[in-house]
C-alpha cells in the first residue's frame, strides 16, 4: 500500500493503522517516528539484490502467493469524505491493467 511520505505525520499514521500494515519497505532516513510502534520497517537498501547477498541481508523477500485471486494491492482513497477507505486488489486484477 502506497503511503505519501510528504503527507503530515498523523495521516501516515492512519493509512497505515486503517490498512492493517504490519511491514513497511522504506529507505534509509524516511522519518517513521509517527508510525505505529508495530510496524516493522524494512529498509530497502539492506534488502536482497542477488543470490551472493542473502547471507549478509538482515531482511528478504517471501515466496509470492500462488492464488491468482490473493490479495496483490491496498489502495487507500479519501474520496469526497475526507476518509480514508480501503479498496482491495486481487492479482487478476492488478495483471490486468
């Protein structure tokens, strides 16, 4: 689920609360001081970038889901409302456009 890093701080925090988000992948020096204390954050930088760096890379990425109708994307929009709502993306759909 994207999340608008310019977005103040409290708007960060209820994207990610209201999506549910138990992992995040950022950069090194993204300032997630106002994120959910759950929220792991993966630094991208230090991820897996070839089959040598496995053994060094505190982090790496699971196998993807083999049901073409998981869950591939989270969209958050605030519509007219001002809310954030949560639009749900199967891998059919996201191959698809």
């Amino acid at each position: 689920m994207p999340v608008d890093l310019a977005s103040p701080a409290s708007r960060q925090r209820l994207l990610l609360e209201r999506g549910l988000v138990r992992a995040a992948v950022t950069s090194a020096g993204t300032d997630v001081a106002g994120w959910p204390e759950d929220v792991q954050t993966i630094i991208v930088e230090a991820m897996v970038t070839g089959p040598g760096d496995a053994a060094a890379a505190p982090h790496s990425l699971p196998a993807g889901p083999q049901d073409p109708h998981a869950l591939a994307y989270v969209l958050l929009t605030s519509g007219s409302t001002g809310e954030a709502r949560m639009s749900w993306w199967p891998m059919t759909a996201c191959s698809t456009t």
